[in-house]
C-alpha cells in the first residue's frame, strides 16, 4: 500500500484496486453521454520526511460527468465551467439534476450556458480504486491534477457538497486567478472544539470497517437522511458503483480521514482551507437543509463567518441530501443569471450582495432609536408600567431616568462582556421592562437582537432561535430551560440573579444585574451605522415557518417616524400595547408604554378589565391623549368580557384617544363594538406586517363610507400611510401575480407596496427575499424609482404575498392570500369575499374558502363555525348548503361545519386556510371526520 496513513485508517480492511469503468445503463436521471473516462498523472506530494506520497509517473482514471460534449454538439460556448464535487458516500450522479437543468437553460438561452463537470473522486463511484488511502491533501492535488489534465481554464464556479465541499474549496483556495464563484452545499471545514463531531461520523468511526466497508450501513444511512425517502431506483442507482466491499474502500477512507483532533494527519490541510477560504473575495451561494444530523447551524455560521458575502438559502425541511430534497438546481441557475453582466460571460466582477448586510439603498441617517431615551434622561415621570410582571411583586413602573440609565448601563456591560458590533442576542423575555432595556441596550452597541415570541410554540421557536445562530440569549427562567433542553445556541444572560445551582445547570453565567454592575462607569462604543442591520424580528408563521425579517437602524427609525406621522404619538402621549412590537417602540416614540395584564402569546386572555386598568395606569398625570392598540382577537375578548366594567373602569376607558386594531381583517361590527366601549376614541386599523408594520390606514368611519365592496368583497384597509406607495401586480389566469405593478382602479392582484420602513431582506432565506423582490423596479428590492415617480427617498419594494385591489379613491382592499388563491376552471377566486358573504347567512359566525382539487381545475369548499356552535365537524345540513351556496353565488362544490376555524398562534386570529384546504380534501376524499 502506497500513499500516507490516515488517522483511523489502520482499523479498515486494505485498500482494493479496480480500474475505472462507464455506469450502468437505465441509471434514472443519468444521460449516458455524459459519461467519460479520463486518464491523468498524479502530482507526487512531498511528506514529513521528505518522502513522494505516489511514485513518479503514476497515472489515474477518473470518470466524470461533463456536459461539454453536449454543448458543443449544440454548437454552444459556454461562460464558463461549474465544478461539481461530490462527498460520502455519494457520487457524481448526485448533481444529475444539475447537469439537466444547464442544458436545458443553454437551450434557451446559449448566451448563457454553463458547463457542468461533475467529478467522481478516486476510489469513489466509478473512478479508479486506487489501493491507498487518500488524505484531504492528496485528495485537493487529485483535483487539481484533473483539472490540469483537462486544461481548465476560468472562470470557474466550484460547487461541493458534504467532504466534496472541503476538496472543491481547497481547489478554489489554490486556483483564484481562475475562481469565479463558490457554491456549497451542506458542508463544513471547521468544527468548534467545544463540540463533539456529528453523531453519525461518531457512530462510523466507533466501528469503522464494519459499518463503511464490510457492510453498506453507512451507505444506507445516508440515503436514509433524504425528506421525502430516496425512490428505490434512485437509491439503486447510488448504491451501483458501491456493490461489494472491495469497491467500499474508499468509503471508510474517507470517514477515516476526518480530523477528529488537531494531531490527524488531514488536521493542518483541514486548517490551511479554512484559513484560506477568508480570502476568497468572489460570490457565494450557500444551500442549507437544516435537518441535517452531520452539519448543524453551527457550521453554516461558520462558513459565514469565512464568507460573509455569500448568499444564503435555508430550505426548511430539507436536510443532509439537500440536493435531493429540494430544488438546487435551478436555485443556482437562478443565482448565476442574477450575477450575469450584461457585457461579460463571466460571474467575475459580478454584484456580491449578501443577504447579511444593508441593503441596496443608503440611508441618510434619522435620529437613532434610543434620542428619546437621550433627551429624557434626567425626565422623573413614568416611561414604562407592567400590570403584571412576571416577576411578580404588582405593578412595576420605570422612570425614564431610571430607562435612560439602565439601557446605558447595559449597554457598556454587554460590550464589556464581549457582545461586539454584529453578534446577534436572543431576546426571550415577554414585554416589559427588561426586554425594552435589553434591547435598546442591544441596539445601541450594534448588536442585533433577534425576536421570535414564545407564541410561535416550542417548534417554531426553536428553528428560528437555531437558524438565526445568536451569539447570546437573554432569558427569564421559564426561556433558558427550553433554550437548554432543547440545544439552543449561544451563551445565556438570565434576566434575575439565579442560585448557583440553578444557573450552572441552565449554563448561565452571566445575568442583567451582572450586566449593570460591570457596564456602571464604563464608555460606551461608537454607535452603529444607519446601514447596519439591527434587528430580525421573526413573522407569526401563520403562512408557513416563520421568517426572520431584517432590519436596518434607519430602517427602525423611520418604522418609528411613520407611527409618529400617521397617529400624533410622542412625548405625553400613552399607549397601552396588547401587542410587542408596539410596546418596544413606545420607548423610541416617548410615549408612556403600559403593557396590560395578560398572556402575550394568547391575545384572547385580555380582557375588558385589564385594557382599563392600563388604560388608568397609562393616563395618570398626563395632558396628552392616550392610545390603544390590540390585536383582533384581544378586541373580541374585551367586547365579550365588556359586562365585568365598572363605572371606574368605564370613566378610565372614557379618556382613550385612538384605537389601533391590527394583525388581521378586522369587522365593521367588532370595530363599532370596541369603539361603544371607548367613547372619544376614533377606531382606527391599520393594515401592514412584520416586513412593514404600518402601510395603510382605515377608520371605523371611513370603513362605513367605503360599503361592502361590492362583487369582489374583500377588507377596506384604507389609503397608503404617508411615504407609503402601493401597487398591485395583477393575477393571470393561472393566479399568479405576473402582472406589472400598476395603480389601476379595480384590478385584483398581488399588493406591492413601497416604503422608507420596510424590511430590508429575509434573513438567510435568500430565495424567499429575492421572490419578495420579483419583478419590482431596480429588480433588487430597492425602490429609487417608479412607474410615476412617486417612491418616497430610502424606500424599498416588498411583494406583501396578499391579493387585492384598488379602487378608484385610492384604498385597498384586501381579498386574501396570494398561496390562498383558488383556481377554478374559470379563472382565480380569492378567498375573503366569498368568507363574507357566506358569514352574511344566518346561524354562520365565520366562514373559511379553500379549494380542493387540481390547480386550474380547483372546486370551491366554504367550511363554517355555527352559532351556536357544532359539538363536532361534519357536513352542513342541505339547508345551511343551499343558504352558503345562495350567498356566495358561484358553484360551491361542499359546505362543511367545524366547531373551530383553525387559525394562526400570535394573533388567534388568521384563519389557517392551507391547513383547512388539506383537512377538507382528506374528508371530501372519504377520510375521516376529525377536527381541521
């Protein structure tokens, strides 16, 4: 044997020869013509003693799959070459799917056309067995000598995946006059020492032989990792070139080549490319599977840290296979084309955006968040009330002396501590004193704080606090023990001073009183850039999993400067929050901020009661007028508990100036009924999201004035907000929004809006950000012009993922959501105006339109909650189906009754209609009658 002893290597049985051979025929997927063979000499390497790894004049055959010869047959020259590495156990038929779609792009378009070579390492797939065990460094030199033999020239984009990701970087690390571009897949080339490797390479190592060679379990649990399961003739065709242990060899090799601590032979090579990767200054595009049991977030932090111009896609649900579970393929077309110059066939030079820094606009800079907290520092009067902290002890009240001081306080101490410009902080505290502090402390040194609330449940909560990666987490008791039960990175901040005991078991040590004592007389850093990112703030997930949304500090402060402008908020003003994101910009307003007695994450626990007492708590002392902002469901509970008011309660409600309801479409009637309950108060409900909290405006009044809206239907959200454009992009046939963004009067469409305070990208969701920006002006998400130059200065488009329409004064009328559209043979129906008109039908209390079927051939089904209530789900009485389908007035293919319309976590109020779609298909196709 030939070749330098790995680290494990001398628990695997001896390394077999074989020479390279073609795959088999009726491989699916697999074009036979891309198949080839090629002969190379090998660069002998140099070893400790000065010893040749390989003798001189050894040659090697490789197969490749290359798509060069198709493209020459089709008489195209292609930009460039996509240099495809595969890992363990797999071979190149992993990037077959590749390899189709670049043909395919080059026959629509040849000016563009990539090669594809995609390689098969030596001793794996059909590649030559070579008798040795390869090292990481002889594995890069392989590379390297194919390359050379196939006379290589750039630009090059290589792509890796798994231990392919490692050798196809340490190629790009030693080819950067010909290096255009990285691509990588689910891969690592550092691991932390503070953790163990993977458990699945653990498990291998453990029983090395048995397990990669002498048996197919490592082959088969890889395999096993694919969401959905591998077909059998896909896992067939990866197990073909892998049949007898003999051609195994190479398999255990390479687990044996892990370095498992710094004295493995690979360790120095492993290092020498990480080192190196920190200098490659071309585009990047990571393509993650967060379910993977080999490579966490961990790593994928990493390499981000190495790359941070890269462009990142987390694609939930997928995992170690990504390639095999989603789409990759045409996310790399995609990523290519956008880096295509329009006078260069080449990726070099192209734009590096990355979807972890500011965004394509640069902002003139507006006062920071935390001038309020500046300019009342010696202020005595109240800035913030708890009703009921969770902390207990009653009411707690927060000067905003003591505010200004304890952020400042924070804020050093954080910076002493460590917490530097960037890294991101965890906030799992309920609204309140600490998290207000804790913030704008965060905010303040230039850290970004990252926000998810416990409403997203122990699931949701965990994939975004994992797939944010923050550097600390700041929580009470009740968050660091889910945070250490279930794995959550970073280093944990207790909000109270925990027993020792206690806080060595939950991994804390440090908590915010620590924070104050070693922040108190210390300086402060510079403050950040208006460009910086400054915050993620997580969406409720009610339209799938949630997303971090990003934020710039400019960003923040002109959210704050449009609540300002729209509502009059400021100093002396109070403001009763039922919602977080409202209460943390209270502070940056200079209104008085009471968060009322309740659970955060179930808006329907306030009560008419509760909103009184803070409404008194907020009003104490104060000339300015007082506002109310709840989310619907809160809305419906204050009304329905309205009777337990006492005439204190009632003259403390009296003093309400403003009502804000928003979240999700709000009635006529729950709006008049709140409104009876606040009597000088003008209802108001504003229509936006967490990508862009404020966009447009309605009062109850004018929601009167508009009328029902006619044949379409739909919720009035009134006129865009000052800075604010709206646009819609109108529906095909098909109902998708391909339409240009147009403001004609009556057309239903996608809503797209534009403004100063929208959000500023995804956070490592890069493809769900890019689609955000489909098709808008500039095509990069910023909003420098329009169709008639209306786009205030700074804005940015977002696509809202909502449909509707404008009418010819100017609002917008809200008719569902974009994925929620129904596809009839007849053309695209959305959801809200047929809802409202079957809630017209007596005895229907709310209604859900979904459909069933076929996209284009899709039937329409209304599913209603009764009133009175059903006990259990069922089909609706044919009287009650005759009223529906009367109402509705097209053809409703079934009425079901439910006792409750799912609905979405944080606002108890959005009806879940993708899962209501797939509950009325399973029992519209005779399954069984549960609950939706």
């Amino acid at each position: 044997m030939t070749g330098a002893t790995t680290g494990h290597a001398d628990r695997l049985p001896p390394p077999t020869t074989a020479p390279a051979v073609l795959p088999p025929v009726g491989l699916p997927g697999l074009d036979v013509g891309w198949s080839r063979l090629v002969t190379v000499a090998e660069t002998p390497l140099l070893g400790a003693h000065g010893r040749a790894d390989e003798p001189h004049g050894t040659e090697r055959t490789w197969h490749v799959l290359d798509t060069g010869p198709s493209l020459a047959a089709r008489g195209v020259t292609p930009v460039g070459t996509l240099l495809c590495v595969h890992g363990n156990p797999t071979w190149s038929y992993l990037w077959r799917d590749l390899l189709a779609a670049t043909l395919a792009a080059a026959d629509a378009d040849p000016a563009g056309a990539w090669r594809v070579l995609a390689v098969d390492q030596l001793d794996m797939g059909f590649s030559e067995r070579t008798g040795t065990h390869r090292t990481l460094r002889r594995r890069v030199r392989d590379l390297a000598d194919l390359t050379d033999a196939l006379g290589l020239e750039g630009p090059v984009v290589t792509v890796g995946h798994d231990w392919g990701g490692v050798v196809s970087l340490g190629w790009a690390v030693d080819h950067p006059d010909a290096l255009a571009g990285v691509v990588l897949l689910n891969t690592a080339v550092h691991q932390p020492a503070d953790r163990p490797i993977p458990l699945p390479l653990r498990l291998a190592l453990g029983a090395l032989g048995p397990s990669t060679v002498v048996t197919p379990a490592f082959l088969g649990t890889t395999l096993a990792l694919a969401h959905p399961p591998l077909p059998d003739d896909v896992k067939d065709a990866y197990r073909a070139p892998y049949r007898t242990a003999e051609r195994r060899s190479g398999i255990g090799a390479f687990v044996a080549d892990i370095p498992a601590g710094p004295d493995h032979p690979s360790a120095g090579e492993l290092d020498r490319i990480a080192d190196g990767v920190r200098g490659l200054a071309v585009p990047a595009l990571v393509l993650w599977g967060p379910r993977d049991p080999v490579f966490g977030d961990p790593h994928l932090a990493d390499l981000l840290a190495r790359l941070p111009q890269a462009q990142v896609h987390r694609f939930e649900g997928a995992g170690h296979l990504v390639a095999e579970d989603v789409d990759t393929a045409g996310a790399v077309l995609t990523w290519l084309a956008d880096r295509r110059p329009a006078d260069a066939r080449s990726v070099r030079g192209a734009d590096t955006g990355t979807d972890t820094g500011a965004g394509a606009v640069s902002a003139s800079r507006r006062p920071p968040l935390w001038r309020r907290l500046d300019e009342l520092a010696d202020d005595g009067s109240t800035a913030l009330v708890e009703m009921a902290p969770s902390t207990g002890g009653g009411v707690r009240t927060v000067t905003w002396r003591l505010l200004a001081r304890r952020v400042r306080e924070l804020a050093a101490g954080l910076h002493a501590a460590g917490v530097r410009r960037g890294d991101r902080v965890s906030l799992l505290v309920p609204p309140g004193a600490d998290l207000t502090a804790t913030l704008y402390a965060c905010l303040r040194i230039g850290a970004v704080v990252v926000v998810a609330d416990a409403g997203l449940g122990a699931r949701g909560l965990t994939r975004a606090v994992r797939g944010a990666q923050p550097a600390v987490v700041v929580g009470e008791r009740r968050g660091l023990v889910a945070a250490r039960a279930l794995g959550w990175p970073g280093r944990r901040v207790s909000t109270t001073t925990l027993p020792r005991a206690t806080a060595a078991a939950l991994g804390v040590d440090l908590s915010l009183p620590d924070l104050v004592d070693l922040g108190a007389g210390a300086d402060l850093p510079p403050e950040p850039a208006a460009d910086d990112v400054a915050a993620i703030l997580f969406t409720s997930g009610s339209t799938g999993p949630a997303k971090g949304v990003a934020y710039t500090h400019d960003q923040l402060a002109a959210m704050r400067d449009a609540l300002a402008d729209q509502y009059g908020l400021g100093v002396g003003t109070g403001l009763v929050a039922g919602f977080a994101p409202f209460a943390l910009l209270g502070p940056a307003l200079g209104c008085r901020s009471v968060t009322p007695d309740m659970d955060v994450t179930a808006p329907r626990t306030l009560t008419a009661r509760a909103v009184a007492a803070a409404v008194a708590a907020a009003t104490a002392d104060l000339d300015g007028a007082t506002a109310v902002f709840l989310s619907p469901a809160a809305v419906a509970n204050v009304v329905a508990t309205s009777g337990d008011l006492t005439d204190d309660d009632e003259r403390a409600l009296a003093r309400v100036g403003l009502l804000l309801s928003a979240g999700a479409p709000v009635g006529e009637g729950l709006l008049a009924a709140i409104g009876d309950l606040l009597p000088a108060a003008v209802p108001h409900t504003p229509y936006g999201m967490t990508e862009g909290l404020l966009l447009t405006d309605v009062t109850l009044g004018e929601i009167r004035a508009a009328g029902d809206g006619g044949t379409a239907g739909g919720v009035c959200v009134g006129r865009p907000a000052p800075a604010v454009t709206v646009r819609i992009s109108a529906l095909d046939t098909d109902g998708a929004a391909t339409g240009p963004l147009a403001a004609t009067p009556g057309v239903t469409g996608e809503i797209v809006v534009a403004a100063p305070h929208v959000k500023d990208h995804y956070d490592r969701l890069w493809l769900t950000d890019r689609e955000s920006r489909r098709g808008t002006p500039d095509g990069d998400g910023s909003a420098r012009s329009d169709v008639d130059g209306a786009v205030a200065p700074g804005a940015r488009w977002h696509r809202t993922g909502d449909v509707g329409r404008l009418d010819d004064a100017g609002r917008l009328w809200v008719e569902g959501r974009l994925a929620h559209v129904v596809v009839t043979a007849d053309g695209p129906v959305t959801p809200v105006g047929p809802e409202q008109r079957a809630q017209s039908v007596p005895g229907v209390a709310r209604a859900g339109v979904v459909g069933v079927g076929p996209r284009g051939t899709q039937q329409v089904v209304v599913v209603v909650e009764t009133d009175p209530g059903a006990r259990r789900p069922s089909l609706a009485t044919p009287e009650l189906t005759a009223h529906v389908r009367a109402a509705v007035g097209r053809d409703v293919a079934a009425v079901l009754v439910v006792p409750d319309l799912p609905t979405d976590v944080r606002h108890n109020s959005k009806i879940d209609r993708a899962r209501l779609a797939r509950w009325a298909e399973g029992v519209l196709a005779g399954g069984r009658m549960g609950p939706p």
